[in-house]
C-alpha cells in the first residue's frame, strides 16, 4: 500500500493530470448513470454516461443524448460542476481549496499546476491561480446576469436565472453544453444580438487564456504586453474576422442557413459561426446543413482551436503563429522567426512543428478508423473528429448515430484532445536517460 502512494506522488506531473482527470470523468459518469440523473429516472447506459462525462469534463461539448431534455436537474448540476472542473482544471481548483484552508502550496503541486496551465516556470504560479479563479467568478457573473436578464423575457425568473448560469459556465470554459433542449443550441437566437454578443465575448474571453487576461487586466497600470499575450490577441482577431468574411460569402446565399437573414443578421450569425469553432461548440445555424467549402473550413478553425492557458483545445493559435511565422521567415530568406520584433528560440519552433504533427496524425488515424465503423460521409467523420481532439462540440449530427467502437474513438480524441497530445506522450514514454554524445551531421534534400 505504501509504496503504491509512493509512486503516486513521485509520478510526473504530467502523469498526475492524466490519472486526475481520469478519475474525474470516471466519478462524473458513475453519478450521470444513477437513476436520479435522468429526467425518466431510468440508469443511463454506462459507454452513454461516460461519453457525457468525458465530454464535460475535456469541455467539448458532444453528446450522444440531448442534455436539456434527457437530463434531470441533478443530472444537468453534475455536467455543469464537471465543466467547471475541467475548465479550470483539476488542480486549480485543489489548489482553491489549500489557499482558503491556508494550507501551504508544495513544489510537488506548483509543477502540476505549471503544466496544467502550461506555464515555462513555478515562478508567480500561486499568483496566477488566484487571477484565474477571480477573472473565472467575475467573468461567469457577467454572463449569467447578461444572459438571465435577456432569458426573463422568454421564461420564468427561476428558469431564466438558472438557464443564464448554466450557459455562462458552459460558453466561458468553451464547453458547448447547452439546455435548450432537442439539440437545437442557440438556433432560437440566430438574430438576437443581446445573446450573441454575450455568448461571443464569453467564448473570446475564456478563449484567450489567463494569462492574456491578466497581461489585459494590468495594462493600464503597466502599460505594457507581453510577447505571448500580442500573438495569442492578434492571431484571435485574425481568424475571426477571416472566418467571418469566408463564412458570410460562402453562406450568404444558402437559404438553408445564413440566406434568410436580414445584412446585419448575416454578420452576426457569421461570425457567431466564426468564433464557436474556437472550441466553442455553440451553434446558431444548423451546421449540417452549411455548404461542405464551409464546413471544411470550420473544420480548419477547429484544428486551430483557442489560445495557450485557455479552456480550449486544438494546436493553438501561438503554435499556428509560430509555424506561420517559420514559413514567412523561409520564404525571405531569413534564419529567425520574429514577431512583434522578438526572436523566437529554435526550439519553440520546434515544439510548434511536433504538436501540429502529432495532432494531424491523430486525426488522421481516429478518422479513418471511423471511416471502417461509421457509415456516414468522409468530411462529417473528419468534421467530428476534428471536434473532439479540438474540444469544440460542433457536430454536422454524426454524434447520437455513433456506434459503440465510434464512441470509444471519440471518447478518446476528447481526452487527448483537453489535455493536449504532448502532456499524454509525456506521461506515457518511458523516462529517457542522459544522452552522452551527438551523431554527426548529415544532410538530406528538401523540397
């Protein structure tokens, strides 16, 4: 017994935020398969309340059953404290538990929190934590108000008030959950600019990372950004307003999605459509019925996916912007990688190439696994998928038709997908010994 504790604390912390979050989405599918999480008060099929669980817990946001009308109350609460949890992930959230115990913080702890919220160093780390669970609380409120006050006109106090913390939680950790009932999302809302706009700052905002919300919380008193907050702001305005412009011209005419709507409904519902690809989820047109240039694209933001220190997934948008920046750097002829006049080391690069690598080759395989036990078309199997490892819960309406080995494949995109694919190799590969000598150089043609 005690030497099995004994690994269990000198496990690496990568390995840590494995087996919590396991533990985690294993609790939260036992608690959603009990009858009293049902709305019919039957037991959930187990692989059903793990798909949940896991989806909740990785803040994705597929489901296999509609979560505002199979769900009871209790069920909803439990999907909901996952979500949290695994927005803010499982150790932030320990640690709120030491600070207000005023339980001292071990190095132990401040390494899983380093990589939990994929910092470089220890150094501030605490400091960070408290920032995160105040913007958290602060941010959250915002919303639920913004949304309770829009809902009341739809519904009773008690039902718009929970509804408006409900989607606030879920819309700020880029969840995608909603319980608007028969998968319909925000499709009520396509035109309403009171719920866009809360809905689209709350996804930006939880998108961004924490620490770009602290850099944009001091600014005014430092008056000063850091190099990580600049590429992370602007590669985020950047592909919002691409996608925007792309979407409204490719959808403008489909009278099945945008073509309807009246000019300003148009921009709004495109870049609504624009922004929940960033591991958002949440939808105000009916995804599958978008033209495939469309889809292919959203498919495109989803592999992106939010920013570093986020509660999103995908490769990232400084990985994107340090892979874009080698290209440019390549074809002028130039040996650095510069942005907002700062070298990035080689070896950022590097770790930018790896990730993006690594990601489309789980895609690929989870896809075309997919392809031999779904029947359904290759761009909505890669649509989903892509969903999953990016965390983002859109989906062209593959997920409540998925077959058992399917929903295992997805399962596992999801997990991979939140804590990221290097965390996982990093806790599975065996620990590498000191290497006492180079190989000699050698070259190879390129190109």
């Amino acid at each position: 017994m005690f030497s099995k504790t004994y690994r269990w604390l000198a496990a690496s912390p990568p390995k840590i935020l494995v087996i919590g979050f396991a533990l985690i989405i294993l609790i939260g599918a036992q608690l959603l398969t009990l009858p009293v999480s049902s709305s019919t008060g039957q037991t959930t099929p187990w692989i059903d309340a793990l798909f949940t669980a896991t989806s909740a817990t990785c803040v994705t946001g597929l489901v296999v059953v509609d979560t505002g009308t199979y769900y009871s109350t209790f069920g909803q609460i439990v999907i909901l404290s996952l979500i949290q949890i695994g927005g803010l992930g499982f150790m932030t959230m320990a640690t709120l538990f030491a600070v207000v115990l005023k339980r001292r913080i071990s190095l132990k702890e401040r390494l899983i929190l380093q990589e939990a919220l994929n910092q470089s160093s220890i150094e501030g780390i605490i400091r960070l934590v408290r920032k995160v669970l105040f913007y958290t609380l602060a941010i959250e409120a915002f919303g639920a108000v913004s949304f309770t006050l829009r809902f009341l006109f739809d519904m009773r106090p008690g039902k718009a008030l929970y509804y408006g913390i409900f989607h606030a939680v879920s819309f700020f950790n880029n969840a995608g959950f909603d319980i608007m009932g028969h998968f319909r999302s925000l499709t009520d809302y396509v035109g309403d600019p009171w719920v866009n706009l809360t809905a689209m700052l709350m996804i930006v905002l939880g998108g961004i990372g924490f620490v770009v919300l602290a850099d944009l919380a001091e600014f005014r008193r430092n008056r000063r950004m850091s190099l990580h907050s600049k590429v992370a702001l602007s590669m985020t305005g950047l592909l919002i307003i691409v996608g925007t412009l792309v979407i409204l011209v490719f959808e403008y005419s489909n009278s099945l999605t945008l073509g309807p709507l009246n000019f300003g409904e148009k921009i709004l519902a495109a870049m609504m459509q624009s922004i929940t690809p960033r591991t958002a989820g949440v939808n105000t047109v009916d995804i599958g019925s978008l033209r495939q240039a469309t889809q292919f694209i959203i498919v495109i933001l989803m592999f992106i996916g939010a920013s570093p220190g986020s509660t999103g997934g995908g490769i990232k948008t400084t990985t994107f912007a340090a892979l874009v920046g080698a290209v440019i750097a390549m074809v002028r002829g130039k040996e650095d990688v510069v942005m907002f006049r700062y070298r990035l080391a080689k070896e950022r690069v590097y770790k930018a190439l790896t990730v993006t690598l690594f990601a489309l080759s789980l895609v690929m395989l989870a896809t075309m696994i997919l392809s031999t036990t779904e029947d359904h078309q290759f761009l909505m199997l890669l649509f989903e998928v892509t969903s999953a490892f990016g965390t983002v819960g859109l989906t062209m309406g593959l997920t409540p038709d998925l077959t058992l080995a399917g929903k295992i494949i997805i399962i596992l995109m999801m997990f991979i997908g939140r804590l990221g694919p290097l965390t996982l190799s990093y806790a599975i590969a065996p620990k590498q010994g000191r290497v006492l000598y180079r190989n000699a150089e050698g070259k190879i043609i390129i190109g």
